[in-house]
C-alpha cells in the first residue's frame, strides 16, 4: 500500500493509552510516504491549507525511550490518499506542567497565525475526594498553543492548561461566532461520572480564557445514550453550520454498538444553544472523535477514527451530504 519507501524509515504504531493514538517522534529529516489505511490513529484532525492546497494531518507523536505522547507531528498530503511524515511540531519540555500523554490535537487558522488545541495530561492528584473502584482523578486539560506556520514549531502561551487546572478538560476545539472566538471541550467523565460538552470564550488571541465557562448538554441528554449506566463519555466535538443556516456539533460517546458519533443541534443557531439532539446518530459502527472539512475538490468531509478497538483503529475518510436541516454520510460513492 506504500507509493514508495526512502532510505530513512519509521515504524508507526499505537501509544497503548487512554484515548490516544500517536506516531514515533521521528529525528531529523526521517520521514516517509504511506496511506493512512496502513496506519494506526486515533483522534485524527486534518487541516486544509488553501493558501498551499495541502492537507496536515496532526497527530501525537511517541517518544521512543518510554512510549509517552510526548509531542505533536504533521503529516501532509495533496490528495487525500499519500500522506509524508511524520514532521515534529512540539515537543514537550522537561519543565512543562504536563509530562504525560498528549491527546487528540487539532490545528486552526486564526487572525493569521496557526493555533494548536490539544488534551494535556499531568501527574498531579485533583483535589475531588475519589470514588470507590473509580479511575483516578489527575490533572488533564487543553491548552493552546500557536506558531506562524502549520509545521510549527509551536509554542505555549503559558505553563499552563486554557481550562480550568482543577477540571478533568480535553478535546477541546475552536469555533467563531460573529468574531468572537471560544472553546468548546469536553469536561471528563472520570470527574463527573455524566460526561459534558462546556463551552468558554477565549481572548481574541486566544492566549487565555475570557471568562467562565457555561455547560451545553450533559451526555445522557441524548437519545441514543443507553440508560441506567454509572458513566457517560463525551468526545470530539466539532462544529458545523449548514448550507441553511443551522448550526450542528458532532460529539461522540458509547452505545451498544459500540463507539458512535450523534449530532446536536442548537436551537437559537447560535453555539450558547439551547442544544437538542437529532435522534439518529451519524455512524454508530464502533467509530467517532470525528471533525468536518471542506476538501479542495468542494466536497464535506467527515474524518474519524474506526474501528474504536485496539489495535485496529485506522483514520477513516467519509463524504458528506449537507442536507440543509441536518448532515448524511454519502454510501453512494
């Protein structure tokens, strides 16, 4: 399945960790070209440059010594189809507040400069009292970093996370409305044992947040959720308004079938909400974490990782149909 092999190689393999799917961290110039049926991701995030007509597919990269996530690499492409990489975009420092694993990163362009979000995990016990046979509440939260190019290198605005350091916070992303830039994120289930999607406004350079943050909905809220479970996930939402005007977010959590991503909409067309969600999900075959793009062709895609089961999860590319009230995978292709 590779177009072609150089010299200098990379064995690209799964992170075996709580949600994060990550690459080795490559030395210098040591790249190569595959396809991403032949690599292990999860939480993929592309980034159509128009200015260059190329992709960037960000990922988590592996440090060798241990197999900690301990950076974020590109990889690019023109069509979709041959991907070169891995390109080092960060790399966590000895000082950084979080030496554990990084998760899920995206890569926006905003105001001229490129923004990284990405779900930072530390070692420092929060201060919540912890639950009988319940997973350890730790610091974990998004930051933003930003860089003038999309290959980096990328830096903190702070030693710090963007959302609150006593919130369990990650897959946080961007979204802009009427010029005025927030975060939505996912507040962790392991705190709440009910997962939620937060929204809160960022500065205009997204250095810092701008104020409170305020709930939209609560994992359970959706229809498809079973009922009766002692935890609710909530992941990867990503924002899209329709060719009508609505605004959707995709978010994903469990069913019986597996990892699913659901669809919300908001009932003002404003991300405040109120959200309500469609009954139907979008896919429901064990895969989610999904975002939205425009390709350069001015197709809708849908990128996500599926299956959600280790080790197979592959980032897999679908076309969308932007029905107006709503948005359907196209299997007429």
């Amino acid at each position: 399945m590779m177009a072609q092999t150089p010299a200098h190689t990379i064995l690209l393999v799964w992170c075996f960790a709580i949600g994060s799917g990550a690459i080795p961290a490559p030395a210098a110039h040591e790249t190569r070209t595959f396809t991403l049926a032949e690599t292990r991701l999860r939480d993929p995030f592309i980034l159509a440059d128009q200015a260059t007509q190329t992709y960037h597919l960000v990922t988590s990269s592996v440090r060798p010594a241990d197999s900690t996530a301990n950076g974020v690499s590109v990889l690019t492409s023109k069509d979709l189809r041959t991907w070169i990489g891995p390109y080092p975009i960060f790399e966590i420092g000895p000082d950084f507040w979080a030496q554990g694993h990084i998760w899920a990163p995206e890569m926006h362009r905003y105001g001229g400069k490129h923004y990284l979000f990405a779900t930072m995990n530390g070692s420092r016990r929060l201060p919540d009292e912890p639950w009988p046979d319940w997973p350890e509440k730790t610091a974990r939260g998004t930051q933003v970093l930003v860089a003038d190019s999309p290959m980096g290198p990328f830096q903190p605005f702070a030693n710090r996370s963007h959302t609150d350091p006593n919130l369990m916070a990650l897959d946080g992303t961007l979204w802009v409305e009427d010029g005025i830039p927030y975060m939505i994120y996912c507040h962790e289930w392991v705190q709440v044992r009910d997962g939620t999607i937060d929204l809160v406004r960022l500065r205009d350079d997204l250095s810092d947040v701008a104020g409170p943050p305020i709930m939209l909905f609560k994992a359970s809220d959706a229809p498809w959720t079973p009922e009766g479970r002692d935890r609710y996930v909530t992941d990867g939402p990503c924002l899209y308004r329709t060719r009508t005007g609505r605004l959707l977010m995709i978010w994903s959590s469990f069913t019986d079938s597996g990892y699913t991503t659901g669809i919300a909409a908001s009932k003002s067309g404003r991300v405040q909400g109120p959200w309500v969600h469609l009954p139907d999900p979008l896919f429901r075959d064990d895969g989610g974490h999904g975002m939205i793009f425009r390709a350069f062709d001015g197709t809708l895609r849908l990128l996500l990782h599926c299956p959600n089961r280790s080790p197979d999860e592959r980032a897999c590319l679908f076309e969308l149909i932007d029905a107006g009230d709503t948005i359907r995978i196209r299997h007429d292709q």
